[in-house]
C-alpha cells in the first residue's frame, strides 16, 4: 500500500487552507512487514495540473499544491482536496500515484502525542531553535540529552529548519516519528490504539477508513527497527536557487528522481541501511 502522508500547517480541524509542511510517500508491505518512508523537501519547484485557469497557475512549490487543493481556494475541483492535488502533482513530474492519503495538522498532531503520554527522545547534540532574525518564529532550544517531549514540544521540534536545513529537519522528524512508534508499541498502549484513532479519526483529512486504520495499527507490533526505514529524496539531485518571483526553489533533476521513485514503489530501494533509522 503507497500513502500520501502530509504535516499540513493549518492550526484547526477544518483544513480548508494551509501549506504542506511535511510530504512523504510511505510504502507499507503486509507480507513481509515493514514500513518505506519516502520525504519530498517542500520547496521543489514543480508543474501543478488542473488549476491554469485560476490566475493562470501552472507551477509552484510543491508544498503549495496542496494549498491550492483545499476547498477554501476554490481552485481545484477533482477529488481528495489539498491531497488530491498534490498527489496529482506528484504523479506529473515524478510518476507516483499514491493508493490513499492521509493529513495530519498541527493541532491534531499536538492531540494525538499528548494521547500517547508523549514520546522520549535521545539527542546527541544540542538543537537550537530560537529566532535567526525578525522573521523566524521561536520553536525553542533543546539541549543536547535524553528528553519526554508532550505534544507542543515535539511539535516545535519537528519544525526547525532555520538553524540549518530541510534536509536536517527532515531528519529531526523521523526521530519524532520513531519515538512515537515506540511509545504506540509500548504493552499499555497498544490495547488502545483502536480507541485512540476513533476518537482522531474526524480530526484527520484521510480516505482510509477506521477499519484501515486499525489495520496497519496492527502491523505495529511486527515492525522491529530494521523494519521501518526513513529516506528522503538526495540532496545531490536538487539545486537551490532563487526563482525570477525571487522564492527560494530547488530544482530537481526529473528524471532521476523519477528512477528513484519507481525502485522506491517497487520496494527495491531504499536497500537496508547499514545502521537502523530508528536506533
């Protein structure tokens, strides 16, 4: 199963507007469990179909595909809203068609780690996540040692990108997301996932049903380490620059991309890492 996963930055429940800040293609194999997360950095630049003719739109940043999908636009009339069109645009310049999406918003997301008791998080080294200038909103500073993050503080956390960046945030919210999937496998936790994801289920965008849901809730406890593996797409085939509008863009090479795309959906890559992404 390919799932569209989307961390939409919109503070309410309606998901009527809101960029996507977080895009991955997630491989799920029931067989042989385990579980391929693939992330697109939110600023390639790329053709959006299905809205030229409102303001003549044809391109943008991925992320803002999704923002032109959502019913408070009123730009794209095909399905599954802000996910259905960035699940078109992902189709138009990188061949993937995603099975089912799912988007999660800042505030759900907040509910949902507080419902879990909050996750534990290890670092290495000290993040800081204070302004760099006038523009930069305070997602605070985490020094470097063990920590049990609530909701608002993972949040915050998953969200620095200015101290560096995309790429390194990217890494910082696959380490939320496996210290969550440790905490959902925790014996006290696991007998109440249905119970949990009833009660969310009305406060997250998605096409898959509950029964779904309780289905891959249930491929948790078979996944070890080795079995959940985090990538993003490289580095090496993105340039960034800015663009004539002067927005910071990467451009990718299509075709490569394209590849990679396809051994991902195949299941033939990402290979096993040498160390597991979730330690």
């Amino acid at each position: 199963m390919l799932i569209l996963a989307v961390g939409a930055d919109n503070r309410d429940d309606s998901y009527l507007y809101g960029l996507a800040d977080v895009i991955r293609l997630v491989r799920v194999d029931f067989v042989d469990p385990k579980v391929t997360s693939l992330s697109f950095p939110r600023d390639i630049w790329v053709r959006i179909p299905e809205i030229e003719s409102h303001y003549g739109i044809t391109h943008g940043k991925l992320n803002q595909a999704y923002l032109y999908g959502n019913p408070g636009m009123g730009y794209y009339e095909g399905p599954g809203a802000g996910p259905g069109l960035l699940a078109r645009t992902l189709d138009e310049n990188f061949g993937v068609r995603p099975d089912h999406y799912v988007a999660v918003n800042m505030q759900t997301f907040v509910k949902l780690v507080d419902a879990v008791g909050g996750i534990d998080i290890y670092l290495p080294e000290s993040v800081d996540g204070r302004p760099v200038d006038d523009h930069t909103e305070d997602m605070g500073y985490f020094p470097a040692g063990q920590h049990h993050f609530d909701g608002d503080q993972a949040l915050r956390f998953s969200r620095i990108r200015k101290v560096d960046n995309a790429f390194k945030r990217d890494e910082r919210q696959s380490q939320v997301l496996c210290a969550l999937k440790d905490r959902l496998q925790s014996p006290e936790i696991i007998p109440r996932i249905p119970a949990i994801l009833a009660a969310f289920s009305g406060a997250i965008l998605t096409d898959l049903s509950l029964s779904q849901m309780t289905q891959l809730a249930c491929l948790l406890p078979a996944l070890t380490s080795e079995d959940l593996i985090f990538e993003s797409v490289p580095e090496s085939l993105l340039v960034g620059g800015r663009n004539t509008l002067g927005s910071y863009v990467l451009t990718a090479d299509e075709a490569a991309v394209r590849d990679l795309v396809t051994s991902f959906t195949a299941g033939t890559w990402p290979t096993e890492p040498d160390e597991p992404t979730c330690p």
